[in-house]
C-alpha cells in the first residue's frame, strides 16, 4: 500500500501546481530584480532583493530543494540581507544614487549589452538539448531522503571542498575583524588630563547645587537658598522654573515670616500623618491588606517621619 | 515544467543583475546585484540537478551559499571602511586605491 502511495506522491513532474508556481514567481521575481536595478533607494533595492530570494527559496522547495530553500530563507533572506540593511543603516538610509552619468552612454551600453548576452544565454539555452527533468525521487530514496543524501555527498566526494569552506570561513571572519577594526591614532587619556581638561577652562566645573535643599522643602521646583537667602538659580533646571512659575511661589514664601512658614508646613504635616495614621488604621481593621493602600499610607508615613 | 523554464528564468535574473552592476553607482546596490546573479546561477544548479537527477548540483548550490555568504561579510567590511574615509559609499568616489 504504502510503496504504491509514496513514488507518486514523490514524483514531482506530476505536480499539477507546479506551472502556476513557476509563473506566478517567475515574473514576480523578475519584475522585483527590475525594481532593485531601477528604484533609486538603497533601501526599496534590499527588500525587492529579499522578494527576488523568497521567490527562489518557493522554486527550490518546487524543485526537490528542501534543505536549500530552508537555507535560502535562512541564511540568504535571514543573514545576509539583514547585514545588507544593518550597512545601509549605517551608510545613511537617505542616500540615493546620483543620476548623473561619469560615462557618457554607460547606460545604454549597459542595457544593449545586457540585452545582448541575455538573448546569447536564452538562444543557446533554446538550442541546448534538455531532456525532461529525471527528478530526484531516485536519489533520495538511495540514502533516504534529500538532507542525507546532501550530507553523504558533502562528507565523501566533497570532502576536501568541506574543509576548504572552514579555511575560508575562518578568513572571512579574521577580514572582517581587521577592516572593521579602527585603530587608535592618539594614545588614550589619562586621568590626570581628564581633569585638567575639566578645571582648566574654569566655568563651573563642579556640580550644580541641588534644588529644594533648604529645610522645609524637597521639591524639584524649589530653589537652593544660599548662605546669604537669596536663591540660587543655578539649582532648579530652567525648564520646570518656566512650568511651575517657582519664582512667584518663592516670593509668596517670603511674604511671611519664616516662623509662620515653618508653623504652616508643620501643621501641613501634622495633617497629613493624622490622615495616614486614621487610614492605617482602617486597613489594619479591616484586614484587608490590600497592596494598595499600603502602598498609599506609605509615603505619608515617610513625609511624617521627616 | 521542463527545466528550460527555470533555465531561462535564471538567465534573466542573472543578465538583470549583471545590468544592475554595469549600472549602479551606490556601491550597496552593485552588491546585492552580485548576491542577485549568485542566486540565479544556484537556481540553474538545482534545475540541473533536478533534471540530471543527482544531489552534486544542489550541493554546489549549498557551497556557492556559503561562499557568498563569506564574501558579503568581506565586502561590507571593504564598503564600510571606505565610507568611513570617504564619507561616500558611492562607486565613482572610490577611484584611488590609497587612504
């Protein structure tokens, strides 16, 4: 049963899909190959290039290529294309190529010669005598399927070839490391000139004063005062001044006496920790313990504490 | 599907490539027309082994895979370094070989 089911579910010359595949594909990946050659962004190029590959790796698979249709997904589509546009990235996606022609007549040339060797290619491809596909099905079947049989080949006949692959895949990588490797023209800098290179100009050279570090504030908007009272602009950032108008709010708070102020903010936090301490409370009673209004007495419980 | 379908589908690709080198000056773009014409020849390949019914052809595709896969590595680095000097990945700026 089995024997008699698997050549002719193997037999690909019988797929009856197989020619809508090929046409469908065929000018799919042809009218993409244009496009990479006409589209005038680097970019549009690399991604008609990866429809130009995924149609190849369907033509593979169609084409008893299991294995190099997966590879062809994977390392071409996958890889390769992928460092394509990492270096396009890195070149600047906005270059385009400049239409101005360095020779005169290069792409008529160019296009009469393609044209040329393409019609050369196709007329002795149409006077060559091809025979019908044999298929692959025999050969497969010898060492049980496509993937083995690729191995058994790659490990006996080409075997030599295999380890030359190692040599040259060990030197693509040494090339690699040494052209994208800079070398450092100056030596580096030491500590030392660091920080002459800091102190030298003069400036401002430390920190800026923090902000809200007088006592009874710890607020980004506001200001440090100095020793003097006057307040230190340069420790709020000029943005949230702009926001919050600290400024005014700084006016207002020397509109009293600094005793009046102190007595206000205490009893600001008096107020807060009585609520904090009532709404502790409830939650311990009602021993719910939800998160939440832990997380909410929590802060209130450290303004106190302060 | 005889194989001078996917034969002559391949010459095309390969002579759209071959144009798009002679024609580029983006040095990426001349690049990814050489990968184009590498990808035409291994569809002949499988083609080939196809028709003659032996593997040899699709594993020298597998090795031409590899070896392009190789060579963009190299030539990328090659592409980045002469931006990095020129600040150009154009072709036509390339024309000294020196700094």
């Amino acid at each position: 049963m089995i024997e008699s089911v698997t050549p002719v579910l193997a037999q690909t010359e019988t797929q009856a899909g197989e020619p809508v595949v090929f046409w469908l594909l065929a000018i799919v990946s042809v009218a993409a190959a244009l496009g990479m050659v006409f589209l005038r962004k680097a970019v549009h190029s690399a991604l008609m290039l990866a429809t130009v590959m995924l149609s190849l790796a369907v033509l593979y698979a169609v084409q008893d290529a299991p294995f190099l249709a997966f590879v062809q997904v994977i390392v071409y589509t996958g890889a390769v294309l992928m460092l394509f546009l990492f270096v396009l990235m890195l070149v600047g996606v906005a270059s385009t190529d400049s239409l101005v022609e360095t020779i005169r007549g290069q792409r008529l040339w160019a296009a009469i010669a393609g044209l040329g060797f393409a019609v050369l290619v196709v007329a002795g491809l149409g006077n060559a005598a091809l025979s019908e596909s044999i298929g692959l099905t025999a050969a497969n079947a010898e060492s049980g399927g496509n993937i083995q049989g690729l191995a058994r080949l790659l490990f006996t006949k080409y075997v030599f070839a295999f380890e030359v692959t190692s040599a040259l895949l060990i030197t693509a990588a040494l090339g690699a490391m040494v052209l994208a490797h800079r070398e450092r023209h100056s030596p580096k800098a030491t500590q030392k000139e660091l920080s002459k290179r800091r102190f030298r100009p003069g400036g401002h050279p430390t920190p800026l004063p923090g902000p809200g570090t007088y006592a009874r504030h710890n607020a980004v908007d506001m200001p440090a005062l100095l020793p003097d009272g006057s307040v230190s602009e340069l420790s709020i950032n000029p943005v949230i001044a702009q926001r919050s108008g600290t400024a005014r709010m700084h006016m207002d708070l020397h509109g009293q006496t600094e005793e009046q102020a102190v007595e206000r903010d205490v009893a600001a936090v008096r107020a807060v920790t009585e609520a904090a301490r009532d709404a502790d409370a409830e939650t311990r009673e009602a021993k719910a313990g939800t998160p939440a209004a832990g997380g909410a007495a929590g802060p209130s419980e450290g303004e106190a504490g302060k | 599907m005889s194989p001078g379908h996917y034969l002559v589908l391949s010459a095309l690709l390969f002579t759209i490539g071959g144009v798009g080198v002679l024609v580029r000056r983006n040095a990426i773009v001349v690049f990814m027309c050489v990968e184009l014409m590498l990808n035409a020849t291994n569809l002949a390949f499988v083609s080939f082994a196809r028709m003659h019914g032996n593997l040899d052809g699709q594993l020298i595709a597998f090795f031409v895979m590899v070896v392009a896969a190789a060579e963009v590595v190299v030539g990328l680095a090659i592409i980045m370094t002469i931006f990095r000097t020129r600040r150009s990945s154009s072709v036509d700026d390339a024309n000294l070989l020196k700094y």
